[in-house]
C-alpha cells in the first residue's frame, strides 16, 4: 500500500509479502550451492589424478630387466637380445691381453733395474782380466779369483817326475797397475743385457813380486838338488881295461841341474805369472860335452 504524504511516498510491506521473497532467494542460493559443489569435487578428482598416475612410473623406470626376460630363441638358444651382455664380456676379454702385457713390462723392467744394482758394483757378464773370468765378481773377489791364497808352482824334471813350489811360502804378491775398483768403474752397468752377448777382455799391467832368498832356499828343497839323488854327467872316454887293451866308455847323462839357470828360469815363469816350467824342454841339466857316438 502506498501514501502520499506531501511529495514523499511510503511503500509499507507486509510480513506476509516479505516472506514468500525470502524464502526464494534462500531457495535459489541452496540451488546455487548445490550446483556449484559437484563441479569442485570434479575439479579436485582431475588435479589428484595426475599424481596417483605419475607414482607407478617412477617404480617402472628400469628397463634393463626386460631385455635379460626375453626367452632364448634360435638354434643355441640364444636371443638376439644379448647383445649388451657379449659387448661386456668382449670388452672384459680386450683388458685380459693387456693386463698380461703390463705385467711382463713390469717384470723385465723390475729386473733391468736389479741387474743394475747388482753390476754397479761388480764386472759385466762374459767379462775377462788378463784371460782370467771375472763375470760378475767384486773387486775383492776378482782379486782373489786371480791370484787366489794357497796357489803352487809346478815344476817338470827329467823322466817325467814332478815337483811343487807353494807360492806363500816365496812371499808371492801380485798387484794391478789399476785398481780393480777403477776397472769396475770403467764400465757401462745400464748396458748389462748387451753384455750377456758380448765378450768382453781387459788387460792390465801387474805387478808381481817374491822374495829371491825364500825362492832359492825353495829350490834348494826339491829332490831334483838333493846332493844324495843327483848324478852329475860325465863325458865319453877311453880307459883301459885288465887286459891292457883301451875301451870306449859311453857318456853318462846324469840329472844333475844348473842352479843358476834353474833359479832364473822359475823367477821369470812366476813373475810373467805363469803356472808352470819345464826344466827338460828349458835344458835346465848339465850334458856331457864329449858322446861315445
């Protein structure tokens, strides 16, 4: 109902004209909600969807398995999908050839090495000292091997008889001009392995000296200068028998020897470092100046 009161107008609603209003917009937003919640709960299900798809390819990532579950096909019962395992195995047996390889390098180099360790302080392989092997030996040791203590001088008579002198008893004593150390030095210890092929000779001056008394008095010892056991020689002659009548004596050789020449003879073997002297071949003995024949 309206009123006019002056130039106003008044509008005056009723109760019962006001409730139908309300009870129509609360009916319409009721309508409203309830179309608008199913569409939420189906754009929630489609963002949900993405992550419950992505969680079971994470678990299926590996593919390797696959390959190895192919079952054998082919006459050997192999399959064509094996290829992966025969690369792997082809390349195991590429580093097998050189392992060995390294190994062997590493073996001879570690020999070269001792080699030259062992030769720094000694003499080449296949190495001779005035003819004498001194392979592989130390100063001392080549020393030794050279002139070794205990050493004899042989002495060949007359009718094959044999006498010895011992060096130590005539104060023998050899030195060389060059220290064997020094010699040892000389050489080229990396260039061992040629040496084993090569033959190598050193010569050097050596110094030998003895005493001349204890070499005479030496001599003098031998039974080829006992008094008692030699027989000195005598010269053809006639000499007249029982009968009056002159016969020929023949000569007598004897194995009497030349002290003199005998002495020089032995020094000078032993001084040139000689081992042994033949006294018969030398002409060492008296002979008869006169022969029967």
């Amino acid at each position: 109902m309206q009123r006019k009161v002056g130039n106003k107008t008044n509008i005056l609603t009723s109760e019962k004209s006001v409730k139908p209003l309300l009870d129509y917009s609360s009916d319409k937003k009721k309508k409203i909600k309830s179309n608008q919640m199913p569409e939420a709960k189906t754009i929630s299900r489609k963002k949900e969807k993405p992550a419950l798809n992505t969680a079971p390819k994470a678990k299926t990532e590996p593919s390797k398995p696959l390959v190895n579950e192919t079952k054998p096909s082919g006459s050997n019962g192999r399959s064509n999908t094996s290829q992966p395992k025969t690369y792997q195995k082809s390349k195991k047996k590429s580093k097998k050839p050189l392992a060995i390889v390294l190994i062997i390098i590493g073996v001879l180099l570690a020999i070269y090495f001792a080699g030259v360790l062992i030769i720094g302080s000694s003499f080449l392989p296949n190495t001779y000292l005035n003819g004498r092997n001194v392979s592989l030996l130390s100063a001392e040791a080549a020393s030794n091997a050279l002139y070794p203590d205990g050493q004899t001088f042989k002495i060949k008579e007359l009718d094959g008889a044999e006498e010895t002198i011992a060096l130590d008893d005539i104060n023998y004593k050899t030195t060389l001009e060059t220290p064997m150390s020094k010699l040892i030095e000389r050489q080229t210890p990396y260039a061992w392995p040629l040496a084993l092929f090569s033959k190598t000779e050193m010569d050097d001056a050596v110094t030998t000296t003895i005493d001349d008394e204890l070499l005479q008095k030496a001599l003098n010892s031998l039974d080829a200068f006992d008094v008692n056991k030699v027989t000195p020689p005598s010269d053809a002659h006639l000499e007249r028998n029982a009968d009056g009548n002159y016969e020929i004596i023949a000569e007598v050789e004897g194995n009497e020897l030349d002290s003199e020449k005998t002495f020089n003879l032995v020094k000078e073997a032993i001084l040139t470092g000689q081992s042994e002297v033949d006294l018969v071949e030398n002409e060492c003995y008296h002979k008869p100046t006169i022969y029967s024949c």
